[in-house]
C-alpha cells in the first residue's frame, strides 16, 4: 500500500495534516508503518487538550476545537 505524506512533519517519518472538516490525517513515512488513521475533531481535540500544560478538561477541549475550525466567513 502506498501512503501519500502530506501536511506536517512532527518527527521520525510522523506527518500530520488537517482536512477539511477538522478530522487530523496521521501517517508514518517510516519502514515499521504504512498505517494511516484520521481522527474527527473532537478526537483530536481530546488530544490536543490532554498534552496542554492545563491536560483535558471541558474547556481546555472547547478551546482546542475552536482552535482547528476554519474561521466564518
């Protein structure tokens, strides 16, 4: 299977990129991995939250969506 590496390279063949609707596409350009996951918004604002200095709690995720949806037009 071929994984197109698009988006952001974070570390060690790890890329990264937004879609769209806000989903987070993560693959690995790397010989131990062709897997590629897409986490929905909230999922990846899960994420993003737990790492913060503050860690995952109901606010902290409320900002981290905001964060990653396109602005209104």
């Amino acid at each position: 299977m071929a994984v197109t590496h698009d988006g952001f390279h974070a570390k060690d063949g790890w890329y990264f990129e937004r879609q769209g609707d806000g989903s987070v596409k993560i693959s690995a350009a790397v010989d131990r991995s062709t897997e590629v996951i897409t986490l929905d918004p909230s999922s990846w604002a899960s994420v993003v939250a737990s790492m913060s200095a503050e860690g995952e709690k109901a606010q902290s995720c409320q900002r981290a969506l905001a964060a990653q949806l396109p602005p209104e037009s």
